[in-house]
C-alpha cells in the first residue's frame, strides 16, 4: 500500500500494560487477507514492556503514538480514531486476537450492504493463558433491527462484543467518538447511539479470540467497585432514550409501550418511559425513572402527592440498610470511597432532594 493512499480499513489498538498479549494482537492484524490496512496504535501511559513488543514490528502500516501518562481506555481509542485515515474502523483490545479473515469478510459485507453501519461477529472467550474459557458466551446473539436492539439494550443491556465489530468511519462522524465520562461501558453508550441512527448486523461466526481477564487492572473485571460505577454509569446512558427518535418511535422500540399501566393521572412520553425502566429491577433503571418523574413533578405534570407515593413503593436508595450488616468494615468504608468518587459533590447536591439516604451517607 502506498503510504500516502487511504486504507479501506483503519484498526485501532488502544494499549496498556499488555506487554505479554500485544504481539499476538499485532501479529494476527498482519496476518489478516482482503482489503488494505494501517493499524493505529495509542499506548496509554503503559509501565511494563507493551510499547518495547510494539517498536519491535517494523512494518510501514503500523503507526504509534505513546501517551506520557496513563489517560483512560477512551481517550486512547478517539486518539486513534482521530488519525485513522480508513473508510472502516476495526477496533482490538491489545489482549485480544483477529481470527483469520475476519476483515475480508466483514468489509465484503459492508461493501454490499450500504445501509448497515457495522456488523459484528462472535468471540471465542478464552483465559489469560490463550485456553478456553469455560464460562457462557453471552455474545452469541441471533439478528436484531435497530429497533429491537434499542429495547433489549433498555431492558437487558450490552451483549455486543465490540472487538468483533467492523464500524464505517462514517458512523463515528454522525453519533461521535466514545464518551470517556463512561469509561466502565463505552462501548454499550456507542451503540445505543448508533442504533439511533443506523442498523447493525451480525455475521454467525467466529471472529476474534476474546481475553477474559481475572485481573482488576482489566476493565472487563467484576470487581464491586467496577459494578457500582457501571450502575452510575448506565443510568446516565439511559437517558438517550429521550431522545426525538425513540419519542417518535416509541411503540417501534417498545410494542407494549401504549398499553403499558400507568398508575398516575398524567400520562406522558416521560411517564411511560419512567414506567417502562421500573420494569427493570436495577438501580440504575430506577435512578432513571425517578429523574423523569422528578422532572415531570417540577414542571407541574406530576402532583407532588404522586411522586412522594412513588418514592415510598419503589423501596430504592436504602443503601444504609444495604451495609448495615457491615458497619464499620473495611468493605464499607472502601465503598463509601468508591461512591464518592463517583458522586462528585455537585452532582451530590443535585440530587440532595432525590437521593436523601444516598447524600447523609455520603456525608456521614
């Protein structure tokens, strides 16, 4: 490939501190047959030997950019895609590997279907050790529309492995660039955005090695404090389904969404919506819902009676009895960290009138 032409295919590799696994990453993009490629890599402020393994390629299509200090997985991932020069975007982890023919077939898909965005593929989950992973697969997924994906990802969430994924650069200059305010789920944020605006596909087959990592420096891992920023995470993501499409689409994405119970005199978008999250038995939907009718309570729509009522049979926020049991215990106090963290104080007293049990927590 001429080194001033444009590549039909940028991949993406945002690293860090993935010295033992970057050199098979790389290697099995070399080895990948079909269109012309460049990989684009950003190391994240690694301390171990990754960006050593990756000045040891000297291939021409491989161009790095090295950050002083670690910055977060997204901040690497839009660096890379603000030099990527490809009509597609192929995103890898630099623990994961491209199974043969994987971009071949994905940008021949892509060629003759214009009207699909990205299409995507399955994952062989295996360990650190390179084995395999004996736990489910929840990336075997059948074909949605855009529509459907749009409700299973309001009422079950992300079960999209973005490494599979083949994306047109296009789609990224429409929805924009990963947003690093989600570090925990960018990936489902992204594609929730897409869905607004274009149709995925996905190809029955086996395309990537897929790294289930143990480790907490991995960000797939389910520590406690990983789960509770998601939880945050994912009610803030929810609320792109405010947005003109689902109101215009609401019965599309949601088939029960007319004839769905609503228990207050005011029958809205926001109302229904509200009711719909309180299907979902998760913080995060209930965070949701109770934004919405908080919102619909200030602006006159909701009597004040019906939210104070809701509050009461939503038994949410008593996260002082949820670490009752654990009073003055290591777990309790790194928690109580961990949710500061993640609740700055201006968003804390945002939510002071919302949140009460949540804020004299806090503030203990």
């Amino acid at each position: 490939m001429n080194s001033d032409a444009s590549p039909r295919v940028s991949v993406i590799i945002p690293s860090y501190n993935h010295e033992r696994f970057v050199g098979e990453a790389i290697q099995s993009v070399l080895d990948q047959s079909g269109p012309d490629f460049e990989i684009v890599i950003t190391d994240d402020g690694s301390s171990d030997g990754t960006v050593d393994v990756i000045k040891q390629f000297k291939d021409p299509r491989i161009r790095l950019f090295c950050f002083p200090q670690n910055r977060g997985a997204c901040v690497a991932a839009n660096n890379c895609l603000q030099q990527a020069r490809g009509e597609y975007i192929a995103m890898l982890s630099s623990d994961d590997v491209f199974l043969p023919d994987k971009l071949a077939k994905q940008t021949a898909f892509l060629d003759q279907n214009q009207h699909v965005g990205a299409v995507l593929g399955y994952p062989v989950l295996i360990d650190e050790q390179g084995q395999d992973y004996r736990g489910k697969n929840e990336f075997v997924q059948p074909n949605r529309t855009r529509f459907e994906w749009l409700n299973y990802f309001f009422l079950r969430g992300n079960c999209l492995c973005h490494p599979t994924a083949l994306i047109r650069k296009q789609c990224y200059e429409a929805v924009g660039p990963y947003d690093p305010r989600f570090a925990q789920l960018p990936d489902f944020d992204f594609w929730i955005r897409l869905c607004l605006r274009s149709d995925l596909h996905i190809l029955p087959e086996n395309l990537i090695k897929f790294r289930m990592s143990r480790s907490q420096a991995n960000a797939s891992a389910g520590s406690f404090g990983n789960q509770l920023r998601s939880a945050f995470q994912a009610w803030k993501i929810l609320f792109h389904y405010t947005s003109p499409f689902v109101r215009e689409n609401a019965e599309r994405i949601f088939p029960h969404f007319k004839s769905l119970p609503v228990p207050f005199k005011t029958d809205s978008f926001e109302v229904r919506l509200a009711c719909m999250a309180l299907q979902r038995n998760s913080q995060s939907h209930k965070l949701f819902a109770l934004d919405l009718l908080f919102e619909q309570q200030r602006s006159g729509s909701l009597s004040s009676r019906e939210f104070s009522q809701l509050i009461a049979s939503m038994g949410v926020f008593d996260l002082q009895g949820f670490f009752a049991g654990r009073k003055g215990s290591r777990f309790q106090v790194a928690m109580k960290r961990c949710l500061q963290s993640c609740l700055p104080a201006k968003l804390r007293s945002s939510l002071r009138k919302r949140l009460v049990m949540v804020d004299s927590w806090l503030r203990e």
